[in-house]
C-alpha cells in the first residue's frame, strides 16, 4: 500500500519560502550545551533546556523594546534571565518541580549574602556527613530509582540534608546548599540520563540490558559535594544580577493601572501552562519565547527521578506530573474532557469549541495520523499508543498556540524551539504543522530558521528506513494585527 504525502506536500509549498537555514544557529546554541561553561546556568545539567545565547540573538533580531516577555516551559529558566539581563520583566510556567526549584536556587543565588556563604562552605568542608545521618532523612525513593546510590555515598547524601536542614540558620544559603547537593545526583550515581529513561550502571546490579553499561567514573559524596559548591562559589564570587522572578501577583493583568517596568517583579507558576495562559489577559505580552517537549517520547518524570525524589515527590505524585504534561509519551491519556471542562468553567467555551475545529481541519495533520493508524493496525508501530501521542500532542499545542496568540500584543512575536519527528519512516513536520495552526490564529510566519545540520534517525529507523536528517528549528512567528 502507498500511503499519501499530498497534504504534507501542499503544507510544504506554502511554508517554502519561510524555511531559511540560518547559519549562525547550530547544536550547541539550541541546546544546553551552549550553557556548559556559562555562570549559574552550568550548575544543574538540564539537558532538554536551550542556550541563554540564542535568547539574547532572537531578542536582539526581533528589533522589540524591552518589555515583558513569557516561557510557557520555562524549564530552569534560562529565557527569563537571559532576557533579564536585557532589561525585559520576565514570566515562566513550568510543571516540573526540578525546573522551578532550580529557578528558585539562581534566584537565591544572585542575591545571596556571599561573605556568609563562603564562610559556611569552609565549614563543611571539615565534616564527615555520615556522621549526621539520619533515618528520618531517608532520601525518598521511587521505585525506578531504589539501589541508584552506593551505599555509603547515600548515607552521606543524606547526613549533608539533615545537617543543612538542622544547622544552616540563614534560609536562602541552605536552600542553595541543597541546591548543590540536587545538582550532583546522578554524578553519585549509578545512573545516567539516556532520554527515555534512566540508563544503569551495570555496578548497580539493576542493569536489564544485554549489552552491559559502564558509565565510568562514579564520584563519591564528598568530591562532588566539594566540586560543585567550589564551582558555585566561583561564580558567586563575579558580579550578579539582582533578580527576584517570584512575585504574589500579576500587575500588569490590570486593565486598568499603567505599566512600570521598573517597578513590576517577573514571575513563575509552577504547573501546566494549559491550566495558566487562559488566566492571562490578552494582547498583554510582547515577547514569548519556548520551547515545548519534543513529540520523541521522552519522560521528563523518568529522566528527572532522582531529582523529584529528591524534592519529595512520591509515587502518585510523579504520576500525575505525567499525565499534566504536554502529551510525549505513549502513557499520556487524552486531556479533551479536561479541557472542554477548563474552559466552560472559565466561562470561554466557544473559544475551545473553535481551537477544536481548527485541531480537526488540520489536513496534514490528519492525513499523518491516518497513516500511522493503518501502520498501527498492521503492527509495524514498536508501540500501539503512538498514533494516541501524537493525538494528544498535537491537540494541546492547538490550545498553547491558541492561547499564546490571544495574550500577544500586536506586532509582538512568538519564537518556538522544536524538532520534527519520524514514525515507522513517516515524517512529520511539526514545524509546517504548528506554524499552520498559528496561521489559523491570527499569526504569520516570519521565518522558520533550520539548522545546518538536522536530526538523525533513531538507530532503529535508520536499518529500517535509511539515514535522513530531519529539520531542526526555531520558528519565528508574529501578531501582524494591527
């Protein structure tokens, strides 16, 4: 059977002219890597995040004034305070307790009386924590990440909590304290980040693969402990910028009271901006910039175990951190009724009834997931839930997009990081999908800026389906209403 590409192929015509490599774009600028030796940004290794660099570039072409910019996934925050420092006002949304503790932690830190901290650090260096262990300090385990320590390591781990958490008086330095002791987990584990999941060391004896994994060096609790608060004491030790992003309301929300912007304290909400952009008022914001998880099937919540564990998410927790997040993986279930019901509580139901038609009238969309449905039905998916994902994620990013559109002030502009996608050897183009929906919001593309170099396939797509790179992007789009 011959599947159709027609609709891909007409979407594709209409964006040609949209899609620019653009040199100055590369891996390292769109990922974290463009973040490994910066200052504050280098401590906690957020692999799904992107450089402050390519926040000051898009700023800086998008030729706007300084005004309030917003990060729907704000992730560690590397968007609010890379446009801080630009003189913008800043608000992040962000549903995973690591990306909101470590937002709080830079805050901390760039204000923090250093004098002080420094001199606690030269204290902790004399002691031996196992000695403050403390059974009531347990590290809270989930079950994907019981046996992740050596023991003895752990055991230290957990006498540093108990004594910070007995003996730090000053509570912004044992906030970082802790901040430091989250930054060094998997370095003291048996454990690697590998996308999908947690990758273990076959020294952990919970290693199920064939092929054995030696992630080489473990560091012990004392070396990476000394390590990281050298290196954050390092950092502390140049001049800061001082910044609060946490605030109890929103001004500017007012219709009614004139913005000063020296005067209003940017902002993060912890949770799903689903929940959060339709409580913002429209055309209120100049600038977003993003960058939604990927449709790849990545886990934040199994990548992240050992961080939420540490910050006391236990097992249901964890699990409806899940099913809130923007639909990746093949578990999230449909949020239609969810949705439906938000907006008919907040009085906005013809609003949902519109971004639901626009979700249905997308012709490339649908002929992809009518695609996939016959690949599904013919087992030639490795998972009969990716057609439901991409479902799902599609249909969300209808409401973001809707959303982000409606809060947009005219001539204000929409900058999202993304990758497309490959299923069983079908494309899909995100970007040529998204920027679609955008368009039938009210937006226009400026650009959609590729990457000179794209995306593999998976190693298994590849023997099936041979090696083709699929676009990188970051597409620019703007409120043209005048």
């Amino acid at each position: 059977m011959i599947c159709s590409s027609s609709e891909r192929d007409i979407l594709f015509k209409k964006f040609a002219s949209k899609i620019v490599h653009n040199p100055y774009l590369d891996r390292t600028l769109v990922s974290f890597q463009g973040n490994k030796y910066a200052a504050f940004s280098s401590w906690f290794k957020y692999r799904e995040g992107f450089s402050e660099r390519l926040v000051t570039y898009i700023i800086e072409n998008s030729q706007l004034q300084p005004g309030i910019l917003l990060d729907p996934f704000s992730g560690v925050g590397s968007s609010l305070f890379a446009a801080a420092t630009l003189g913008w006002q800043t608000i992040g949304i962000e549903l995973l307790p690591v990306g909101c503790f470590a937002t709080q932690a830079r805050i901390i830190a760039q204000q923090i009386n250093f004098k002080l901290f420094q001199s606690i650090i030269y204290e902790l260096k004399k002691i031996n924590f196992i000695d403050y262990y403390d059974q009531s300090y347990a590290f809270n385990h989930l079950k994907i990440t019981q046996g992740a320590f050596p023991e003895v390591d752990e055991k230290k781990l957990v006498g540093y909590i108990y004594y910070c958490n007995k003996f730090i008086v000053d509570k912004d330095i044992r906030t970082l304290l802790l901040y430091a002791a989250f930054c060094i987990l998997e370095d003291i584990s048996y454990t690697r980040k590998d996308g999908q999941y947690l990758r273990w060391d076959y020294r952990s004896g919970r290693s199920k693969s064939k092929k054995q994994f030696n992630k080489g060096n473990i560091l012990t609790f004392e070396f990476a402990i000394n390590q990281k608060l050298k290196q954050i004491e390092l950092d502390l030790n140049g001049d800061a910028i001082q910044l609060d992003l946490f605030g109890d309301n929103i001004p500017f929300l007012s219709k009614d009271k004139s913005v000063n912007f020296q005067n209003i304290q940017p902002i993060i909400y912890q949770g799903s901006c689903l929940e959060n952009l339709p409580n913002l008022q429209s055309n209120s914001i100049d600038l977003i910039i993003t960058s939604p998880p990927y449709l790849n099937r990545y886990d934040y919540t199994r990548t992240y175990a050992l961080e939420l564990a540490f910050l006391g998410c236990h097992e249901e927790k964890v699990k409806h951190l899940r099913q809130t997040m923007l639909s990746c993986t093949v578990e999230n279930h449909d949020k239609h009724n969810y949705l439906e019901s938000l907006y008919c509580t907040i009085e906005r139901y013809s609003d949902f009834l519109k971004v639901h038609s626009t979700f249905e009238k997308q012709a490339a969309l649908q002929e992809v997931l009518e695609i996939l449905e016959i690949y599904r039905k013919q087992g030639k998916l490795n998972n009969k839930n990716i057609v439901r994902m991409i479902h799902n994620y599609f249909y969300e990013m209808c409401f973001v997009i809707y959303e982000s559109a409606r809060i947009l002030k005219p001539g204000g502009i929409i900058a999202m990081i993304n990758d497309n996608v490959r299923y069983a050897g079908e494309e899909i183009p995100v970007d040529l999908i998204l920027s679609d929906i955008a368009h039938s919001f009210g937006l226009t593309t400026r650009h959609i800026w590729t990457l000179g170099r794209g995306k593999g396939n998976s190693s298994q797509q590849m023997g099936n389906h041979g090696r083709s790179e699929l676009r990188k992007c970051v597409y620019i789009w703007e409120n043209s209403c005048c």
